[in-house]
C-alpha cells in the first residue's frame, strides 16, 4: 500500500490572516465611499458652478487622468474654499479623511502581504 502524500507539509498556511481579513474589506468600503464622495462632489461643482467645472476640464467620474487629476487637486487643496460653499467644503473634509485612510489601510496590507504571505 502507498503511503498518502501529504501535501504543503514545510509550507506555510495560505489561508488569509487575520488582519487581512478586516483590512481588505476596509480597504474596498473606504475606496467606494471616497468615489461616491467624488462623484457627488463633481455632480455639484456642475449643477452649481459650471463655470468652474469647465475650468477643471468638465469632469466625470469617468475622466481621463489629466482631468481627474486637476479635480483631485482642487478639492483637495483649498482651491474649492473660494466658492463659499459649506457643503462642498464637508464633502471634500470627509473626502480627504477617506482619503488618508484608505491610503493607511493600503500600507498595512501591504505590510500584512510581505509578513504573512498572500
């Protein structure tokens, strides 16, 4: 009779980690949270200041990068404060806070992959 092979025996587990386990799905929430933000962010530089959109390149959601990047410097920077608008100000706060997370989530993650595997 064969003897059964056991298989991965010196390899290390492959199952996901704990903190992999929190930090992925964080990670997906935190970037869908910060699109959604972004996208309603746009939807109201165009409802509300058109002018200032054209100016940014008529941004979508969907824009080619040049354009999304000059958006992104905009509402990021304090570029937006000159319309006055506190809405659009929370927005782009709570967009920035999304942000800076989902960018810490990111470097644990990583962190998480070169430490525990894959």
């Amino acid at each position: 009779m064969i003897p059964p092979v056991k298989l991965h025996e010196d390899r290390m587990d492959h199952r996901l980690h704990r903190g992999q386990k929190v930090l992925f799905p964080l990670g997906g929430g935190l970037a869908l949270c910060a699109l959604l933000l972004y996208a309603r962010m746009v939807r109201i530089l165009r409802d509300r200041y058109p002018g200032k959109w054209q100016a940014l390149g008529s941004p979508t959601v969907l824009s080619r990068v040049a354009v999304a990047w000059s958006v992104v410097g905009y509402l990021l920077g304090t570029g937006h404060q000159e319309l006055a608008d506190p809405f659009l100000d929370r927005l782009a706060h709570l967009w920035r806070v999304a942000y800076v997370l989902f960018l810490i989530v990111m470097a644990a993650s990583i962190y998480q992959i070169l430490r525990y595997g894959p």
